[in-house]
C-alpha cells in the first residue's frame, strides 16, 4: 500500500512545534504512525497538499501527520475499506461518545458535514480520485470513571467520568489534545481494551488468572498485564497495576505506586512517588514523592519531590521545582473551563485540567498554577514572593531570566514559534 502523509505546517503551542513532533505514548506521533501502518505500507511519501500526490493506479492511503490512531482503529478501518472496495474517507456518527466527548474540542480535524463527523484520512483501492464516500467507523467507547467523588459534587459537576474508545482516533491541534491522546485515548483506552477482553474473552480471562496464580499476585499485577523492560531494578515494595508497560533501565524507589501507564526507557522513579494513567517518557527523573495523575511528561523532564500534576503536559527538557502545585478544578462550578485557542478562550470539554509547560521550561519551587493555563518554551520562573501564583499565560518574553544582565545568553530561545 502506498502511504501518503499530508504535512500540518501549524505548531502547537506552548511547544512552539509542529504535532507531529511532539511524543505520544512515549514516540513522537510521526515514528507512532509509522509503526503503525509498517505492516501494510510499501511506498511513502510527505506531501504539503493534495495536488502535489502522483496520479497511480495502486492502493493508496492519505492522512495529515498530525492524526493520533492507534493500531485497532487502523486495522478497522483498512479491513472495512478493502471490504468495501470503494474510496472513502474516515467518518463517524454523530453520537459516538468518545469523539462527541473528548475529540471535537478546539480542533478543526475532525468537522461535521450533514448527519456524521469526517476527518482528514481517506483510503483509496486504485489511485487518489475525487468520488469518496463516508467510512462510518465505531470507537466503541466504554464509560470509565476516575475519580470517586462526594455525592454533592458529582450532581454539582455532573459524573465524573471519561467515554474511552477501544478504537482511538483524534486530531491533535492544541496541548489539550496530547493529554486526550497519551491519556484518555492512550493509557486509558489500553485499559478499557483490557477490561472488554477480561468480561468477553474466555481464553484471556483464563491466561490472566493463571499466571496470576503461578506468580502469586493479585490479577492486575501478573506479568499478562504489567510489562517490565531489561535491566530494572524495582523495590520489592513497589505497587505494580496493569496494563501498565515500563521501560529497559528503569529504577522504581521504596514505596512507589505505578497504576495504569507507560513509563519509557531510562526514567528514574524515586521513593514514594505515584503515576497513575500517566505517560512517562524516555530519561524522565522524579526524584521522589512525586506525583502524576492522567498526565505526560516527555523525555529528559524532572519533576522535583512533592510536586503533584493532574492533568497536565509538560515538554521535553523541562523542570518543574519542588512543592508546585498545578491545579485543575474550577472553584466556580457554573464557569467552565476554557483555553486560549486561536487567540480566544474557548470550552475544552473537560470538568477538570491542568495546565501544560513547554519544552526547555526552568519551573522554580512552590509555584500555584491556575487551570488550563500555559507556560511557553524556554521560560525560565524564579520562585519569589511576586511570583507565586501563575493566572494567565507566560509567554517568552515574561520570563524572569531576561530581567538579569545578559540572561538571553544564559539561557537562549531553542523553540522558537513561527511568525
């Protein structure tokens, strides 16, 4: 099959680079797709726009590099399509959970014409034409909570819970999206594919008892499900809970508790910290008592001891201080939470986020940081009494290192955003 990937020139902010840069599940979504697809694809090519793709009689598939999909949405589509033997193009009914709940927010990716939802990838049995009809593909969101709350919050807020699809396929336009992609639509949707094999396969129900009993473990902490790399050195103490899928090289402190995530190569996890449906990537430190829940980190970032992220994304290369904390629920429950998007704020969708730090980010001790706010790359925050509180976006130009003689120089611009 020939493969051609239409190219997103936009960038992501804060990262100030282009989605298909950026890590999803520990790769960066461009190789992601790639080993995605590698099974079915013998020809590729990068194009900037559908005019420049060579007229050939072969099987072709196009899609724009910023698409996250994982490989039972693929395979899905590409059978149905072969099945069909028709060009068509990824569509989705108007009622599907996950993508009315998680994946229509701030992006144009995937936009309504008539009675469905269409997105940017099409498949082609003898050659890109113009006749193409609506693929209808199914998610097949399940209903997963995550949080358990006070009866009068979730009546307030509404149920606190998450459509996750066991098919996964979103647009990422916006830093919100890399948390709906190695989060909901990632980690999570590993575990409601789990959950769906567990209550309608025997065999698999079957395994997992087995060699949970062999090893003497509780179900989800049997080797079936929790998935350990070479050469690691995890205490005996720690709490291991699948599916959960950890590096080579690793080290997990005393006390640790790692519970539905992917922790990446080389990542140094220390005493009593805790990563629950989290992404953490190649070379990531936490020193200890550190704490992620349903957030990313991307390689070579740090997150000091006692500081606790919900819900959020931080860049590759960063570090955030100790004792920070990034809160994500709004105090006045009729206000929901919105993002700068387009220069505007706009509804994210989601009753609860935290906020996202770029790349090369120096992020000092104690800092409070409201919802859904951003920190740019290259941002540099002193810890000082006038600095304390981040309310509103921090571009480049706020950082404190520019108020020292010579600070561009100390710490100069990597990610810069195009004009």
């Amino acid at each position: 099959m020939r493969k051609i990937i239409l190219r997103d020139h936009r960038e992501i902010f804060p990262f100030n680079e282009k989605a298909r840069e950026l890590r999803v599940l520990n790769k960066q979504l461009w190789l992601h797709q790639r080993d995605v697809l590698a099974s079915y694809t013998t020809e590729e090519r990068e194009v900037d726009s559908p005019a420049e793709i060579e007229p050939k009689r072969v099987e072709t598939l196009v899609y724009r590099d910023n698409l996250f999909f994982d490989q039972y949405f693929v395979d899905e589509f590409i059978r149905r399509a072969r099945k069909l033997g028709k060009a068509c193009r990824v569509a989705f009914a108007l009622d599907d959970r996950a993508i009315n709940a998680h994946a229509i927010h701030l992006q144009r990716g995937i936009q309504r014409e008539g009675d469905k939802y269409v997105a940017y990838m099409w498949y082609f049995p003898h050659g890109v034409e113009p006749n193409v009809r609506p693929l209808v593909m199914d998610t097949g969101a399940r209903e997963m909570g995550y949080y358990h709350v006070p009866t009068h919050m979730s009546n307030m807020m509404g149920e606190l819970v998450y459509q996750v699809p066991t098919k996964a396929f979103c647009s990422i336009e916006h830093w919100v999206h890399t948390i709906t992609a190695n989060v909901i639509f990632g980690v999570f949707a590993q575990a409601a594919r789990l959950d769906h094999e567990i209550e309608h396969d025997l065999k698999k129900n079957l395994k997992i008892l087995w060699c949970s009993m062999l090893e003497r473990k509780q179900v989800l902490e049997s080797s079936e499900v929790v998935h350990i790399g070479r050469n690691c050195s995890i205490d005996p103490s720690v709490v291991l809970r699948g599916p959960a899928w950890i590096g080579d090289n690793v080290s997990i402190g005393p006390g640790s508790v790692i519970d539905i995530a992917v922790i990446g190569n080389n990542v140094s996890i220390g005493t009593g910290s805790q990563i629950q449906v989290s992404v953490v990537s190649d070379r990531c430190f936490l020193p200890f008592r550190g704490a992620l829940f349903m957030s990313v980190m991307m390689a070579d970032s740090m997150l000091a001891q006692n500081t606790c992220l919900q819900f959020c994304s931080i860049g590759r290369g960063t570090f955030i201080g100790a004792g920070s904390t990034f809160t994500d629920f709004s105090l006045v429950p009729q206000k929901p939470i919105r993002a700068i998007h387009e220069g505007e704020p706009k509804e994210t969708g989601m009753p609860v986020l935290g906020s996202c730090v770029g790349h090369n980010c120096y992020i000092g001790s104690g800092m409070v940081v409201y919802p859904a706010r951003t920190i740019e790359s290259d941002v540099i925050l002193f810890a000082s009494p006038e600095r304390r509180v981040i309310d509103r976006t921090i571009y480049y130009e706020n950082s404190d290192h520019l108020k020292l003689k010579g600070g561009e120089s100390l710490h100069t611009r990597i990610y810069e955003p195009e004009e």
